[in-house]
C-alpha cells in the first residue's frame, strides 16, 4: 500500500454559507431556541476536496452526497432549504477562501425555526469548506486498535437509520470515549442480535480469504458513500466483495480489516480486542483499494461508477 502524499492542514475558514448569505464564520449562528439544538433536529454531509493531477481542487462524489443528503432530509422531515444550489455554494467558497489544496467541506441542514417538538419547521443549510489533508493512521501507516462495544448502533425501529443525523451521534460519543479510556482507538458498536455493525462516525469492512465483506445496511448501518465506492471498485478490481453479516468472533478471525469514510478516508485494523489481525501492517487487497482510491481523486485513473442508495 502507498502512504499518499500528506496535503492541507488545519485551520478556520474565512466564510462560510449560512442561510442563504456568504458571511465570516464567526457570524453564522442557529438560534438558541432553535429545534436543532433543542431536539437535535439537524442532517449533515461531509465531502472531501482533493487537489487534482491538473491542479484542480474538485468535490469528490458530491453527487452522492447530495443524494443521502436529500435522503436524511426527507426522513427527519426537514424542508430543502436549496441544496441543488450546493455545486456553486462549494465552488465560491473554495475561491473566496483561497483554498488550493485537499479539503473537507461540511454541508447541514438544520431546523432553524423555534417551536415544540411537532411545530413546523424552516431550514437553514450551512456550509463549510476547510483544509484537511491525511488522518494519522494514513500518514503514518499506523493500525488502529479496536473493541467490540457493549453499546448498541439504534435499529431501524428506534430510528431511521439512513438518515445521516447529528442525533445518532450522541450514542456513539459515549461508546468511543468508553474504549478510549480503556486503552483502544476506537471500537465498534454492535446490533440488538449482537452483529457487528459499524465504527462511530466509519464503515467496517474485512478480508477473509481475499473476500471483502462489510455489514449489511439491512443491519442498520449507515449508508455511507465510501462504502458504496469500494464495494464498486471491488468489481473494478476484481476483488469479490459483498454485504454479510459479521459477528465478533469472525470479525476477529480476519486477515485485514479496514474502517472507511469520507472524513477518515481509510484506517487498517491492526487488533481487535487483544486479537492482532496477521495481514494488518502490509494488508494486500486494502493496500489495492487505498492505492486506486487516490489514483481517482487525483485524476490519475477513471473514476467508478458509483449509485448510492438507501439499501443494499
């Protein structure tokens, strides 16, 4: 697997988009009584800026992140503030905060208005375009140590589990500072049946044997855009991949395992548990994906055809 070349860095935007108006970040404010921040009524996007083989700064899969974006909308039943709009949003901000290099950009749609839990709602869509180059674990080539939570990801009949809202994250703070302080990097939480589903803000997937596999959303995942992305480059690469359901004992069988995610982009598993994955340090078919996934958000091969959708 090639270490990518580390790009952008930390620091705050000039401007950002807030309700309808370019204004300096530290302007773009929610109102205290707003049923966001009341009930937590609020759906959001990240996507990644890369800086192109041409020296190009260009979204990556925006389109499919405006999808899931409409989606989560739809099922939080928030109004379309106007995110047909977000192409150009991305492109002025880029522009108007001189950014160059690879990027995040974080797209909301908030419940801006003030009310009880069942009063109408008016939305605000806010955005924001940031540096952010490579997390630690792609930088320096480091495997993340795992637990098996004892917290639950919510099912789909708690809550819609599609739907990519600021309220499920609350849960999964509280089981990622629970493996933190026990020593781990992370964990993964579980399903009521006692699956494994996911990391708290990534996608797992593992390599038995050369055959990819990632939990199944009809578990409850999430539906994430870079989930949709391997399973594709998979067939591009000829790796069989497939949705299954994975249990702990299995998962710690793997011979590599990998979390994926726009923000995070790729972190190799080195131990579940006190279990250390063997293939972890040089994991062949991840090394595969990580080297193609930079070689298309570079311009340096074809991009993947991508569909995302709410279901497997």
């Amino acid at each position: 697997m090639t270490t990518p070349d580390l790009r952008g860095g930390a620091g705050p935007a000039d401007t950002v988009f807030h309700a309808g108006r370019m204004v300096p970040a530290d302007q773009a404010a929610l109102r205290v009584d707003s049923m966001a921040l009341r009930y937590g009524l609020s759906v959001f996007e990240g996507v990644r800026l890369y800086r192109r083989a041409d020296g190009g700064l260009r979204p990556w899969l925006l389109a499919q992140h405006v999808e899931r974006l409409r989606s989560s909308m739809d099922a939080m039943r928030l109004p379309d503030p106007g995110v047909d709009r977000l192409a150009d949003i991305v492109d002025e901000l880029t522009e108007r905060n001189g950014l160059t290099d690879d990027a995040y950009c974080r797209i909301s749609v908030s419940a801006d208005g003030p009310g009880l839990i069942d009063a109408p709602v008016r939305s605000a869509l806010t955005v924001t375009v940031r540096p952010m180059g490579r997390k630690r674990w792609l930088a320096g080539a480091e495997g993340m140590r795992l637990n098996v939570s004892r917290w639950q990801r919510p099912s789909a009949a708690v809550l819609p589990t599609h739907a990519k809202s600021i309220s499920q994250y609350a849960g999964s703070r509280v089981a990622l500072m629970e493996a933190k302080a026990a020593g781990y990097d992370g964990c993964l939480l579980t399903t009521p049946e006692g699956h494994v589903a996911e990391a708290p803000t990534a996608t797992l997937c593992t390599v038995h044997d050369g055959v990819l596999t990632t939990p199944p959303l009809s578990d409850g995942v999430l539906p994430g855009v870079t989930r949709a992305w391997v399973l594709a480059v998979c067939r591009t690469l000829g790796i069989p991949a497939a949705p299954s359901v994975i249990d702990a004992e299995r998962l710690r069988d793997a011979d590599e395992a990998f979390l994926c995610g726009t923000g995070l982009e790729f972190a190799a598993v080195r131990a579940i548990d006190t279990a250390e994955l063997p293939a972890w340090s040089a994991p062949p078919v991840t090394g595969r994906i990580v080297d193609r996934y930079f070689a298309e958000v570079r311009g340096d091969a074809p991009a993947t055809d991508v569909s995302w959708s709410p279901v497997d």
